[in-house]
C-alpha cells in the first residue's frame, strides 16, 4: 500500500480514530520529507550537518525548506535568556527563534518565515485555542491523536506554502528526552501516512572516545539509536560525529545494531571549518543517499560539486597576516552562542577582505565594579563591537568603554543596546547632561536620552510584544552610511526592541555633532548615528548581524573591520 492510498483510506475514516487534518490543496508525495534526530547527546552539530545537507540538495536544484521543532513550551524563544539557550534570532517577520534559524538563512542565503520554526508551546496554543472555538467537534482532546495531529499539520502547512520538493525537519533535543517524544510520535505517524518512499530518517548521534581508552566506543550510539526503533522508528541513514575519523570497526557495529546498511552509515568527525562541510559530505556520498532513499535518485543530478567548491574557496581566508583582534563588550561573555550572528557576521567579513579575525571577550561588569581598568581590557584590540542586550548589569562599564573609544579614535561599533549606550555617554560627556540615562536602566533619571518607544508604553508582559523584524531604513544621503550601503535610500534591517533615542535630544545630539544617517520612514525613530570625524564611529538601533551572509558581508560589518586593518 502506498503512502497516498494510507492517506486515502484515513480520510474515508473521517470521525473515526485518526487525526489527520490536510491543509487546503495538499498533494501527497509532491513534497517529500528528510527528518533529523539527534541520539546520545545534544550540541554535536545537529543544526549544522542539517544545514550542510539543505546547502547539498539545494545545490543539485532542489527546492528546500527547513523546518525546526522545538520541544520546549514557551511559544518563541523571545523570553528566553540569551546566556543559558544562545542567541535569540529575529527573521524577517518578526519571529523570535532559536539560533539554529540563522544557520538555516546563512547556509541557503534565504530569509525563512515563522512557520519555519515551531515549538511545543505553539502547537499547545492552537490546540487550546482550536477546543476554546469548539474545532474538535464533541472529541475529547488527546495527546494522541491530536497533538501530534496539530504537529503533522504544521509540516504539511509549510509544505503546501513553501511548494518545497523537500521539507527538512529538524527535532530539537535528543531522542530519548520526555520532551519530544510528541514530536517523534508525530513523524512517525507522517512515515507511515506518506510512505516510505516520501520520508527519510536521519540520525545523528555520537561516538564517545574517552581518553582513558583512546578508542573509539559504540555503545552509547547503539543504545540511543535503539530507542529510536523501539519508538517504531527504522532510520535509513546513520551520521556518526566523532572527535576523530569513525573507525571501520565502529561503523560494522553500529551497522549491525541498528538495521542500517554500511554504505548508509556516514562518519563525520570535528572539522575547524563548517563551511567545508557541504562539499565533504557531498564527496562522501551523503545527499546522494537522502535521494535514494526518496527514490530520487534519477532526478536532481550534482553539477559536478563545482558549487560547492566555489562557496568553500569563497568562505576561507588564505592570508597569513595577524589577525584583527576584535572586542566584544557585553555581560554574557562565557558562551560564544550568546553572540553567534555576530561572530558569524566578523567572519563574513573576514572572507571578504582576507584577514582573520580573532575576538576578545570584554566582560563589562568587572569594567564597572572597577576590578579592571578599561586601558587595560582595551588593550591589543583594534576595534570594539558594544552588542544588544538587557537590564541594568554591566552597562556603566559598557559606557565607559564607548566613552574610550570616541575619546581615543578607536573604532566603534555599537548594535542595539550599543546605539544607545552611544548617545547616553555622548551626552553625559559632550552636552554636559552628567545623569542622562534610559529609562530601562533609570526610570526616574533627569535626562531620558534614551525613552521607551511611544507603541510600547501600552504593552503588558514580555512575550513577543517588542518593534520586532525587518523594517525599512531611510538613509541619509552624503553620510558614511549611504557611502557604504552603495548610495542606497532604504534598506531593510532587523529589530528587536522597546527603547529609542528620545526625540526630545535629536537636536541637541546633532549640534554637537552627531549625524543621525538613518531614520523610520515617517516617524522620528533614530536608526542609524556616526560620527563623521571618528576613524571610524557607527551604531545602529537594528542588528546588522542578523542579514549578514557568507558571500554577502554585511556593510556596517564590513565598513567596521576595514577601519580596524587602517
Ligand atoms: N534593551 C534595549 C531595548 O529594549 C536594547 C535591545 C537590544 O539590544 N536588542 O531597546
């Protein structure tokens, strides 16, 4: 029986057990599906080597779309700290979602859209909200079938919308967790609807390595694997990460435990480059087997990997030189994915004038307890990059160190939070205004240089209720900012949030000399100020990082590291 008979026979079924809504013009088998699990253990690369595989099969012409599920029940990743889950990652839209989203929009040199990334707590919510309105039609609610209903359903959704001939679903987590057991049991139930021949299974897992043996060990990957097939899940194709090349041994193990064919059984161990990945797995005949899998093998044939190629010798530096060291000043310092677009977006960069970049991590808070000295956490670098962020802690010291950099014509580059530490030091130091503050920080300060956005003064609660997503940039002609946006009028840049430069100080800021070149259409936001005689003095109320790609560096980024190698 195939896929679309199974579909078929469920709908003639409707009333019955199953749930298996079908959203308007749904074709079955048009668009097929690749899903990603991770076993053993979280952070080895899961998003990464889904991502590789979109670039892979996007390079054979394949029309790709990713999708993330996320197991955790807040309904974006808008409230989550930055510090404990990573950077939160604003689309276009306005959806606040997990950093792997911006691997996705990097690796695809595409803009994805909210219904790329779903969590628990969003699928929760429309069952609510469906049972409120009465859409269940007298059933009791249950986790099964409807939940994973509701999941089944937003996959097909994204399908129908996207026209994509392949949906790429990534499940959050690792198998085994409580948490997307749901999620597991919904994609299950998605195989066994569409067949066997519209659905790949892919699992990621990895191969301990102890030091204390110094060779490499299957169990754990054997075991977690395990749990996948006892949840009625077979999966066709194996990645095994490891520290070091999988040995032959371990691949014959895994093989033999888990049902899955040796030449389905991939290795891919710790690499320094990820952009290489695409083209490794590609050689080593990974997406080739997603397409048999799918029966495709016929169609979407490589150009000879000569893309793939090009995109690796594009995305690598071949100079020798020191590189820049680059400062970044914020209070979540201890883990690099608090800042990933922005470490993403240096290295684009990077590619583009061929130098490396190294980055010094500027804990603020200890600039502010007066534990160190700015001269000296300044020290060696060659330019500073004041992130976005929130809450009171570490911003004295933020302000004491965009107050070094205009001083001492060290380039400064201010995103967000780094805007406006810019305007309260310029005017606590140049327009004499010794307690300007934001009323984020001082809501009774004297001097609000820094206010809360008129819409947001109305607004409860902190749930994906700030000036969200890509907005329009007017940029003022004859500044720096036109020069290196190639003239451009408007561009479009990415926001997240609830203060603005108080209109009330635009005039004063321009007279002592501070150029606001980029502004809302119609409205007297500030989105963009310089300081015209700085080496090199840039802040934007957006964040420039987050449509900054590879082979297409961000300009403010970009203007930024050209001004550090001066
Ligand atoms: N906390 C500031 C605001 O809400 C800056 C936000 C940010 O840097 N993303 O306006």
């Amino acid at each position: 029986m195939s896929g679309k008979d199974v579909l078929k026979e469920i709908i003639a079924t409707s009333g019955g057990e199953f749930y298996t809504p079908l959203p308007h013009g749904y074709k079955p088998g048009k668009t097929k599906y690749v899903i990603i699990t991770g076993s053993v253990m979280s952070g080895i690369g899961k998003g990464t080597i889904s991502s590789s595989l979109c670039k892979g099969l996007q390079d054979r012409g394949l029309k790709v779309e990713p999708i993330k599920l996320e197991a955790y029940l807040n309904v974006d990743a808008g409230t989550l700290n930055p510090f404990r889950h990573g950077e939160v990652f604003v689309l276009d839209d306005g959806a606040e979602t997990d950093l792997d989203l911006g691997t996705y929009e990097r690796m695809l040199d595409k803009n994805l859209e909210e219904d790329n990334f779903v969590t628990s707590g969003r699928i929760y919510q429309t069952i609510i909200e469906k049972e409120r309105a009465g859409k269940y039609l007298g059933r009791d609610v249950q986790f099964i079938p409807h939940v994973t209903g509701e999941i089944k359903n937003v996959i097909r959704e994204l399908a129908v919308k996207s026209k994509a001939d392949i949906v790429v679903i990534e499940i959050g987590g690792t198998v085994g967790d409580y948490e997307n057991m749901f999620a597991l049991e919904a994609l299950r139930e998605l195989h066994y609807e569409e067949g066997h021949e519209n659905v790949c299974f892919i699992n990621i897992t990895y191969i301990l390595q102890p030091k204390s043996l110094g060779e490499q060990k299957s169990k754990a990957a054997q075991l977690g694997i395990k749990r996948l097939i006892e949840m009625g899940i077979q999966p066709d194709i194996i990645v095994c990460r490891s520290e070091s090349h999988l040995e032959e041994k371990i691949r014959e193990k895994i093989s033999l435990n888990t049902n899955v064919p040796l030449n389905r059984v991939f290795g891919v161990h710790d690499v320094s480059n990820i952009y290489s990945l695409p083209l490794s797995l590609r050689e080593s005949g990974f997406d080739e087997m997603v397409l048999e899998t799918l029966e495709w093998n016929k169609k979407f044939k490589t150009n000879g990997n000569k893309g793939l190629k090009e995109w690796v010798r594009k995305t690598s530096v071949s100079s020798k030189e020191k590189p820049l060291l680059i400062g970044i000043a914020g209070k979540y310092t201890g883990s690099s994915d608090t800042y990933i677009s922005i470490l993403k977006a240096l290295e684009h960069s990077s590619f583009a004038v061929n130098r490396k970049i190294d980055v010094k991590w500027i804990e603020t808070t200890e600039i502010e307890k007066g534990e160190q000295s700015v001269e000296k956490a300044l020290k060696g670098v060659d330019g500073i990059i004041v992130p976005g962020g929130f809450g009171v802690r570490g911003i004295e010291g933020k302000i004491a160190v965009a107050a070094y950099c205009r001083k001492n014509n060290v380039p400064y580059l201010g995103l967000c939070l780094g805007f406006q530490i810019a305007l309260i030091e310029i005017a606590r130091n140049e327009l004499g205004l010794r307690d300007a503050n934001s009323t984020e920080f001082e809501p009774k300060t004297k001097h609000p240089v820094v206010d809360i956005l008129p819409e947001q003064k109305k607004i409860e609660g902190l749930g994906g209720n700030m000036r969200l997503g890509g907005k329009d940039v007017e940029v003022k002609p004859g500044t720096i900012a036109a020069k290196i946006h190639g003239n451009a009028k408007k561009i479009r840049r990415r926001f997240r949030h609830r203060f603005e430069c108080n209109p009330e100080y635009i005039e004063q800021f321009e007279k002592a000399g501070v150029v606001f070149s980029g502004k809302a259409p119609g409205q007297p936001i500030m989105q963009i100020l310089e300081l015209p005689k700085h080496r090199f003095f840039m802040a934007s109320q957006f964040h420039p990082e987050f449509t900054s790609r590879p082979l297409k560096p961000n300009e403010m980024f970009l203007a930024f590291v050209k001004s550090c190698m001066r």
